[in-house]
DNA sequence: TACGTTTTCAAACGAGAGTTTGAAAACGGA
DNA sequence: TCCGTTTTCAAACTCTCGTTTGAAAACGTA
C-alpha cells in the first residue's frame, strides 16, 4: 500500500490505456507499454498477474468513465425536446472524430471490441451494458412511444451503427475513394446531417407499413 | 502449370477463405490453413509466397465476387421504384446474418478488415472500391437529388453503417443485455425496418433546417 | 539502525508464429 | 524409358510473444 509502489501502477494503466486504444489487445505487446511506461517488464505480471490482468483493469476504468459521461450526458439532455436530446447524443457518439481525450481513448477501446470481443470484455459486457444500453433505448422510445422492446433494440443499436461506423473508419473515410476529411466543424456538419435523418427516419411517417 | 499442383493452390485458397473469414487475417495461422487444406506447410510458400500473398490473393477474389455480386444486384433493381430498390439493397446488406454462401463470407472477410486495414487491403480499397462506393451513392441519390457529393457519400455510408452494425456484432446482439437473436424471418423484419426508417430518413421532410 | 516485507530488475524460458531448407517424390516431354 | 523440372514433404530455423525466476534494491517499522 505504498506510494512508489502506486506511481509504477499508474504509469503502466496510463500507457497501456493508450496503446491499447490505439492498437486493440493483439497488437499491443507487453513490451510495447513497458517501454512506454518506462517500467520494468516483469512489472505488469507483478501489478496486474499478467496481460489480460491489465487489460481488465484497462476496461473496467475505460467502462466506468463512459458510463458515468453517459449518464451525466442523459441528466444534462433530459429536459431537453427529444430532437434535440437526440442531437446531442449523436454529436456526442461521434466525439472521438474531433477529441483525443479520455472519453474518446475508452470509446476507441469498445470499439476494438466489436471485432473480437475478448472473454473478458464479454463478461463486463452482459454484466454492465444494461445501464447503456437503457439509455439509448429510452431515447428512441421517445420517438416511437408504441413500440415493442425488440423494435427499441434495434432502433438503437441502428442509432449507435450510424455513427459507430464514422468513428470505426475515419482514416479510410479521409483516403480514396470517398475522400472525407472530418475536421471539427466537419463534424459538427455531420451531426447535423444524422439527427435530421435519423428524426425523420424515426417520426410517424405516413408511408408504407 | 500441371494440373496438380492446381489442386493444392485451390485447397489451400478455399480453407484460407473460409478461416480468413471466421477469424480473421492475425488470428489464422499457417498451420490451421495447412491443416485444413490438408497439404504441407511449406506449400504455402512455394505457391503463395507466405501468409501475405495468400491473403491478397484471397482478398482479390473476395473482392471480385462482391463486385459483380453487387453490380448483378443493381442490374437486377435499376427498373425498381427506389423505396424497391433500396428495400433490395439492405437485405442483401443483412445476408451474411442468415447465409454462410459465398458472398457472405466475403463480407465477412471485409469485416475485419474494417478495423486494422492491412496494408494490402488498403491499397486494393483506393484502386476498386470507388465503383462500389458509386452504386451505393446511386442509391441514395434517388431520394437526394439536389445534394452535393459530399452529403452523398455520407449518405451511402450512413446506409452502410446501419446494415453492418448487425451483421459486425450479431453475436453479441444474441446475448445479454439486447438478446436479439437473427433467424431468417427476423432478419426480413428486421431489413423492412431500416428500410422503412431509412426511406423516411433520407425523404424531404419539412422539419428543420 | 536493523530486519522483514514490498517492489524492481535483467535475464532466461517455453510456446507459437511465419519462413527456410534440402532432399524425396511426382510429373511430362523427348 | 530417361531426365530435367515442378511439386511435396518433414524438419529445423528465427523471431516475437507472455511469463517466470531469483537476486538486488527500496521501503517502512520497531
């Protein structure tokens, strides 16, 4: 329970945050955080009882961050009309476009996810996803106040696609051929253009069934 | 040129296929290729090159039969009216969620590749992707017509976007906390679903700016 | 200060990866 | 049939990975 001890801890948690956001649990080696953290390498095994140690510890933070601007999020939008509740939720899935904060680096780590969920991420995943998961549901529903839960599940894992797939593919988006570079107000731009359809998309049209 | 040795090329492309697809390029090794092929591990090399020729070649033909697999489908809709035609265009999206064909194990194999583009795949996505990209963008266009290229393209990934997110995370989706599970009829409703958001979505609505 | 505990460190270990090797086998035209 | 070429094969090689080891250093307390 003593400082020094706490400091290495923390230098590992900070370097291994980053690199695994960048390069997903795979391609980040042992040696890579080691020499970034500027540890010793037996430390992580030492710290954390190894790889997969760390990287749960590595989610877990990246998890409680997220739900905790997820929820501070929805408490801030609550009173809001639901297009504009909406708007700031989608402004705020793609914040990782235009931010290299925190916030963004546990997006980038869930988003590593959804290719190869890791045991341990699925395990965190049916356990705590719930809270999330709500949130989004119970903005759709306010679009769609007669619908029945599987169409709310997917109205929202739809919402979350959307943007997920800007976020996920941006460096391929800015080369050929589609050529999208998202600077901020790019961003901002693109938000606009997602609510407006997904709004729409979502409110009582009159057309087919 | 003999025959023969035609025979092990095609094993050896077949099983590399199917586990390229399943697992992905890192998570393959030469030894489960081989194994499933059932030819020897140097027999890689000496056709191939090594893992990365193998996989380009791979590649190659994934891409070209999604290519014509997609220009067939735009043929085959181009007289439909575009609520048709898109309703068409996203389930076909959705197939990989209810075929193991072919055609779905390619997507499968572009799946991946969405994540950590090798290199290889990167280069072939400059070189032919633009027609792709261009009948999706098509697609759109029928129900933006006054739009500018640049809101086009978001567009066509947008649709993209919506469709891949179920096929990227059906596993995920079946368990806790969304238990969405996809068999055939499931997955109709669920392309009349985005189908009909998306029409809607994308159709001139009079609501804001 | 002295001593038991905690923490760091350099080095080595074993498993698994892709690749290389050189000989044996199969092939095919003369 | 014979012989140069193509193709197969088992084995070994090299590299990187995560982990283990055992000693040295640092620490905190009596």
């Amino acid at each position: 329970m003593t400082r020094p001890s706490e400091i290495t801890r923390d230098r590992i948690l900070k370097a291994a945050e980053r690199l695994f956001a960048e390069r997903g649990y795979d391609a980040t080696s042992i040696r890579a955080i080691v020499a970034r953290a500027r540890v010793n390498q037996a430390a992580i095994n030492y710290h954390f009882e190894g790889k997969e140690g760390l990287y749960r510890e590595v989610l877990r933070t990246a998890f409680r961050g997220l739900t905790e601007d997820q929820i501070a999020h929805a408490d801030e939008t609550a009173g809001l009309p639901r297009e504009e509740a909406l708007a700031a939720f989608v402004r705020r899935q793609l914040r990782p476009l235009s931010a290299r904060d925190e916030t963004s680096r546990h997006m980038r780590i869930f988003n590593w996810e959804t290719v190869r969920p890791t045991p341990v991420f699925r395990k965190l995943l049916s356990e705590e996803a719930a809270s999330f998961m709500g949130l989004t549901t119970n903005l759709v529903h306010r679009f769609l106040p007669e619908a029945d839960q599987r169409t709310l599940s997917v109205a929202a894992i739809w919402l979350l696609g959307q943007c997920s797939i800007f976020v996920r593919n941006r460096e391929q988006l800015a080369g050929p051929p589609v050529s999208l570079e998202l600077d901020e107000t790019a961003v901002d731009w693109l938000a606009q253009l997602l609510s407006r359809w997904t709004v729409q998309g979502l409110g009582t049209g009159f057309g087919r069934a």
